[in-house]
C-alpha cells in the first residue's frame, strides 16, 4: 500500500542547508526549500521578481517556446494589482451557485459513466475529461470545445519525453489566435470576449494581453488538476478507512482537500530572478540569479506541520503553500478547490471502493532531486 506514498527528496538539504541546487537548461537555479525562507521570498517582489524575460520563471524555463507574457503570473507590482482587479472577480465565479450547479452536474455524469466500466485509466479517460470539460465553464466557452482540449494531452507544453515541445505549444497558440479574433468580431459572454472590452492600467487590454491571461489559464491549470485528481484518487483507494470517515464526518471535508493539495503539491516549484545581489539562507547571490520557490519542500517542513509526511485528513492548522503565496496567490486556486470538493462529494455518494489495477509514476527530474508529482497511467476499477 505505497502507491499514494510521495516521498520528500528534499528534507536533507532542507535540514542542512535550506537551499537546493539544480540545473534548468544550462541556467543555475538556488531552490529555496524551508516554508519561512519559501513565504519571505515570495513576499518580497522587489528583490525576486516575476517580471523577467516571459518563460524564464517557469522550471523548465520556457523562453525558447514564447514571447509573450503570461499574466498577471509574471508581472510584479503595482502593474500586477490591477490585472488581478480585472481578472478576480472572474475566476470567483466557481462560488456562484449556478457555477457549482454546471460543475457538479459535469463531474457526476463522467463519474456515473466511468462505473459503468469494468476498468479505467484515471489520466486519461477522468482525470484529462474532468479537466477539460470544466475549463469550458471557467472560459464560459462552449462545452463542445473540450474535446478539442483533451485531444491535446495532460500537458499543452510537453510531450512524451520532450519537456518543451515547440510544435505542441504553437497548437495551442494558434487556436488561441483565432478565438481572440472570433471573440474581438462577434463578441460573446465568454472569458475572451470580457477581457477584450476590459481595462488595466488606465487602458485597454490589448489581443497580445489577452492572449498572454489564456496562455495562463490553459496551461497553469491543466496538469496541476489532472495530477491533484489522479493523486486523490490514489490516496482513496488505499485509504477506504477515509471515505468512510468522511461519509461519517462531512464537516472535515474542507480539511481533507487542503490537506490532499498540501501533501500532493501538484505544482512543484516556480521561479523568481533576483534584482539585486541578496541572500538565501546565508547563501550569496548575484543579481539576475534564479531562484526556485519550492513549494512542494515547503509544504513537508516539520517545523510547521506535525507528521509532515502523512495525510492527516482533519488538520486544523494548515499554512500549505501550495497555490503560491503573498502577491502571486494562484489565480484557479477557487476553481480547482471546486472540483475537489464536487468531486469527493460524489465519489462518497456513489463509490464504496477503488481497486488500483496498474500504474506508472510521474518523476521530476530536478537534478539530483527525483520527485514523483503523480502519475503517467493509473488504471483503477470502481466499486459500486
């Protein structure tokens, strides 16, 4: 019973030293590992910035598959806040009623169709659907267009053994091309039509701004999901003990899914370039540095979480950094909570058990740090 077991390649250096070393394309970057130095970093914008060159704060740096910003993720302060004062209200539209109607109806109707199945892979016929049929109600775009995006992959950025894939990321640059187009002659009531009649920073937002928001949407939100469902599901299958309790317990549920995104930490890392020379754990640094704010390091400091390396569905006190923090607090972080919540929910209504048939791990290659983030298959069999 160890498939949901991820373990921590970082806790030595974390004790030791606070910071890790690895290499991104020929470019050194300093991991920070501890939660304090991970939120301190974060918090302060002015000495590790987001803003650098577009694709550079990404791990793997992806500057040699774009141009264009991806916002407001990579735009520092004060330009920040007023992107995020147009796009928040948006992407809260997961707490409106009527949003959690669509959404529950979406994730109950895949989940009653998959119990009808004598066997399944969670990546690629659940986890990749889920994803993607409710990304049409985070773009208010139509439900058809989902098939579009599964055909495309658990990532937008990478195929199989290619972490950047040129080809696969201009697939999705063209079609969002044209829906900026469609939306900027016909406009609708979906995510890119709002964005083109919309202002930032006393102006207009122009196609290459919109175009950057959609980048982000897309591809920030796509195998963060997939692998934070796939390893919930993991979990549940060989923690039935915990269904149970939860069917007995409903009140903890919230619990549990900070507690699931905490441990699982579906996003691993994220860049920042130093401004200037500073210090990292008493660790020099010059200017224009990288940096890896390692949040799935952070989330296992035993001085902040008791029994760090367990699930503990009802913790009460849980400072998780998984969905960023300070500034940069993730956009979809709403949106995914969303679906865990719906999708737990109707798993404890309509599934006694989950047997876990076969499977192949998901490791980061983070030089001499291996991290398993999820899985490439996992092929499970409901119990009804």
């Amino acid at each position: 019973m160890n498939k949901s077991n991820f373990q921590d390649p970082f806790e030595k250096e974390r004790i030791e030293k606070g910071f890790g070393k690895m290499n991104d394309q020929g470019e050194e970057v300093t991991m920070v590992l501890g939660h304090k130095d991970v939120r301190r970093c974060a918090h302060n914008a002015k000495t590790y910035q987001s803003g650098a060159a577009p694709g550079r704060i990404v791990i793997p740096s992806e500057e040699n598959i774009r141009d264009i910003r991806q916002i407001p993720f990579e735009v520092d302060p004060p330009l920040h806040a007023d992107y995020r004062a147009v796009l928040d209200p948006w992407f809260k539209r997961p707490l409106e009623e009527e949003y959690t109607t669509k959404l529950k109806n979406q994730i109950q109707s895949l989940v009653k169709e998959v119990l009808k199945r004598e066997s399944l892979d969670i990546v690629s016929e659940f986890a990749l659907p889920l994803q993607s049929r409710a990304l049409t109600l985070l773009l208010n775009t139509p439900y058809s267009q989902a098939e579009t995006w599964i055909s495309w992959g658990t990532h937008v950025f990478r195929s199989e053994g290619t972490a950047l894939d040129a080809d696969k990321a201009n697939i999705l640059y063209d079609y969002i091309d044209k829906e900026i187009e469609r939306a900027s002659a016909a406009p609708t009531d979906d995510l890119y039509s709002v964005l083109l009649a919309s202002e930032a920073n006393g102006k207009k937002l122009t196609k290459k701004e919109v175009k950057g928001v959609i980048i982000l949407t897309f591809a920030g939100g796509r195998d963060t999901v997939i692998n934070a469902v796939t390893n919930s599901i993991s979990y549940f299958s060989e923690h039935p003990e915990s269904l149970e309790r939860l069917r007995n317990e409903p009140e903890i549920l919230n619990n549990t899914i900070e507690e699931l995104i905490r441990y699982f930490s579906p996003l691993t890392q994220m860049g920042r370039i130093t401004t200037e020379a500073s210090n990292v754990c008493e660790h020099s640094l010059k200017a224009d540095s990288k940096i890896s704010l390692c949040w799935a390091s952070a989330n296992r400091d035993a001085n902040v979480f008791e029994n760090a390396n367990e699930i503990v569905i009802d913790r009460k006190i849980n400072p998780h950094v998984a969905f960023g923090f300070g500034t940069h607090n993730c956009l979809g972080a709403t949106h995914a909570r969303q679906i865990l919540k719906i999708l737990i929910s109707t798993l404890l209504e309509e599934v006694k058990s989950i047997d876990i048939i076969d499977y192949k791990e998901n490791i980061e290659d983070l030089g001499h740090f291996k991290r398993k983030v999820g899985f490439d298959s996992l092929h499970v069999k409901f119990n009804y």
